[in-house]
C-alpha cells in the first residue's frame, strides 16, 4: 500500500526505532522532534498519516492536533496519537481536538501497522471518491475539531443482552444517535425488509456463531445495504481477536467494556462522523453523473447520453438482426410561443412537451432532448408499421389537449416528427451507420415541417 508517514517524537531513538519499523513495512517516513516542526513538514511534506507523541518540548500533542484540524491542508490528514498515559482525560481531549486513534506505548507493533493499514485504505477510499466527483478535493478521514457527525443509527449487536442493556444506558447520556439492539441474523436482514440498514454496527468480537464477530462483520461488509456502515468490534482482553485482525478484516475502531463512556462515545462518533461524510461524497458522485447526462429542464437524457444509446441500440441490433427506428421530433413554431408567453411559457411547454412524448413511450424506449426544442427517440426492436403508429400516437398526444399559460388560454401545441427506419436484416449492399439513420430521420423531420407540420414524415429508404 505504501504512503509517506509523518513520525513526531522528541526522543531522537523513538524516531529511528519507529523509521526502521515503518520502512521495512514499505512506508516512507519522515520524522520530527517537536511540535512547530510536526507542523511545517505536514504543510512542506504533505503525509498520508501522521503519527503524534503527546508528550513533546515545545506545544503539547493535543494543542499541535487542533492547529492541524485549523488549517485546510492538514485537516483531513489521519493522526494516530500514542503516550505512556492510560489516563481518561487524556484520551478525550485527544479525541476532541481531532484524533483518529490513541494508542498506548509500548505501541504493538501488529497493531499499530495494522491500524495504518486501516486508516490509509480508508483515506484511499476517499480519495477516489473525490476523484470520481469531477475534481473535488480528496477529502481525508478526521472531521475538523468539534464537527462530529449528524444523529445516525448504531445496531450494538452482543451476546448477552445485559452487556447491551448496559452499552446502551452508558452511551446514551454521551450521544444523541439512535441505539438499538439487534440478533446477527437481524443484522444480516435489517437492510432488506426493515427500512434503511444502522450507520454503525458495535459487534461482539466473540459472538458464539462461527467465525465470531468477525465472520459477521465479513458478512455485512460483503452484502450492498450494509457493505458502507461503520463496524465498531467490543472486544474483551481476552478475547481471542486480536487487534490486528480485526484492523486488517475490516474494523473501523474497537472498544472495551473497561472504556471510560466517554472515550467511546467519541470513537463511535469519529467513525459516524467518517462514514457520514463517505455517504455525502457518493451521494455527490451520483449527482455529478446524473446531471453529466441528465437535462435540467426536461428531467430527460441528453444530447451526449441520447447519441451513446443509439449506437448501443445500433449495435445489440446489429447483433441481433432485430431493426430499430430513429424519429427526431420538433415543437412547431416555438419560436412564437416564447415570443408571445415570455421564455418561462417557453420552458414550461418543454417540460409538457417530454412528460407526454414519455407517456406515449415503452419502457424500453430512448426519449432524449438534444436541442433547444428538438427530441430524438428510438424504438429498439421494431418494424416500420409498428413505429409509425406511436409517431403518429405521439403527434396526436399533443394536439389534443391545448397546453396552458398563465392566463388559462388555451395554447395549442403540436409536433412534427422524422422517422427512419434500420436495415437489420434486410442484406443491405452497405451497412448504415448510426449517423446515416438519424440523418434520414432529420431529413424527414424537415419534410414534415414543409409539408405543414404536425405530421409524421417517413424517411426515404437508403440509397
């Protein structure tokens, strides 16, 4: 996986104990003695992780972490803290100004590579997400100080429902999610059957179903309505889960039944607040790529998309010796309409216009809007008589019922469509292309117009 890993540690043999560690796992370190130059190497070096002794000469660890969450280029960079202290109010204020993790010296070295891990693929995860959203910023994993998840929904999913009934009395006076109890096999349905699935899943590590609490969380990891939560494992000391195998399988954070409340309620809303933004960055994406082939007006497929189907719809067609037909349909004398109602009353025809142009369609159809107010339609497996009938139904579905502007006349619009028809299975002496077909149909279109409008015009064969 590699990455660059910023080691902060006033004690010059941490630092190269650690640098050692780091690079012989395929990392590239880069280390720091102090807080003012954790700071200036995290701007100069840009890390995909930093890892922060608490303890240092000049600012203390947690003052270094909220400079870090202040500043927009070191905000989002995961940071694992460690310290000799086990105390309780250290953790917190760790975690308040912005930690990931608090891991205790002596640092493990298992659990420490696999928390990395965890944290660089999660960061990875982001990145491409940010990618894929057409040019965001990557956006990283540790939410800003303070700027911790809106409520969600945490399953705690335990053997015994007393350890539950106590998790729950614990962190409800901490948190304001929704807490519920769920069986495994709850677990595994809720998605299914019982409305949205919980943000976060606590699961016993030691579950007394086989593979345990991990073969759980694998099983809710792999199925789509809860492939995206949040897996918190609860895990005894002596438990046989080990800390690395739950990191490395798949495990957001693990908690404790001796966790101070506290501490864990920030660490489960750390992991909210992750899975949170996650969701708003996809949810982004498929934004970007409906409005990438989506008209805004209309609700219909563009030019772009339109033209790409009809090459898909070409082709299956080829394959199949199945023929298609191609219209390209046109408002009459749209001009005057925005004229004479205003480019609102324009606007508003359209939107009329493609709900029933899509009306009078079949499910299968492709109803695109690829001009100010021209649509292109194809009707994949087709005959000539039979795509006739719906260009002359979708004439008729606007000359019926007038449309109507503010002041409530009645405002008369009408179509003229262009229809051609493939030659799939006919042995034509050249194949067409895509272009020759809706070229035939645009032709036809213009005949229709010439001829009076609202009327269906078929294309001359091919020559």
């Amino acid at each position: 996986m590699g990455g660059k890993v910023l080691i902060v540690d006033d004690v010059a043999t941490n630092r190269i104990v650690m640098k050692v560690k780091l690079t012989a796992a395929g990392y590239l370190p880069v280390v720091a003695a102090d807080g003012a130059s954790c700071l200036a190497m995290a701007q100069r070096e840009a890390p995909d992780l930093i890892l922060l002794d608490m303890l240092l000469p000049d600012l203390s660890g947690t003052e270094v972490l909220r400079r870090l969450r202040s500043d927009p280029a070191t905000r989002n960079v995961p940071v694992v803290v460690f310290s000799a202290s086990q105390a309780a109010d250290a953790k917190i204020e760790a975690f308040r100004a912005g930690a990931d993790d608090f891991l205790i010296k002596p640092l493990d070295d298992q659990t420490l590579l696999a928390r990395i891990r965890s944290l660089m693929r999660a960061q990875e995860a982001a990145a491409e997400l940010g990618s894929n959203a057409g040019g965001m910023p990557a956006l990283g994993l540790a939410e800003a100080a303070g700027d911790f998840a809106s409520p969600g929904t945490i399953a705690l999913v335990l053997h015994r429902p007393e350890t539950a009934l106590l998790l729950r009395r614990n962190l409800a006076g901490n948190i304001r999610d929704t807490i519920m109890t769920m069986t495994p096999d709850e677990a595994l349905t809720r998605g299914l059957h019982d409305g949205p699935s919980p943000d976060l899943f606590v699961i016993d590590a030691d579950l007394p179903i086989q593979g345990g609490g991990l073969r759980l969380m694998s099983d809710l990891r792999s199925r789509n309505a809860t492939r995206n939560a949040g897996f918190a494992l609860y895990r005894d000391t002596a438990s046989d889960v080990s800390p690395a195998m739950a990191f490395d399988l798949g495990a957001n954070e693990l908690i404790a039944p001796q966790m101070a409340s506290l501490e864990m309620a920030l660490r489960l809303q750390r992991v909210l607040a992750v899975k949170q933004k996650a969701d708003r960055m996809r949810a982004s994406v498929q934004d970007g790529l409906r409005l990438a082939v989506i008209d805004p007006l209309t609700g219909l497929h563009n030019r772009r998309y339109g033209l790409a189907q009809l090459q898909a719809i070409s082709e299956k067609a080829r394959r199949t010796g199945a023929g298609f037909a191609v219209m390209v349909a046109d408002i009459d004398r749209f001009k005057s309409i925005n004229d004479r109602f205003g480019h609102g009353m324009g606007d508003a025809v359209l939107v009329e216009v493609a709900a029933r142009l899509r009306q009078n369609l079949r499910a299968g159809d492709l109803l695109a809007r690829i001009g100010g107010e021209e649509f292109l339609i194809a009707l994949p497996d087709i005959d000539l008589a039979d795509a006739r009938l719906i260009a002359e139904r979708l004439c008729a579905s606007m000359a019926e019922d007038p449309f109507l502007p503010p002041n409530e006349l009645s405002l008369p619009v009408t179509i003229s469509i262009g229809l051609a028809i493939s030659e799939a299975g006919e042995a034509p002496t050249h194949v067409e292309t895509v272009t020759d077909i809706f070229d035939r149909a645009d032709r036809a279109l213009m005949r229709s117009k010439a001829a009076g409008r609202n009327q269906v015009t078929v294309s001359r064969h091919a020559a």
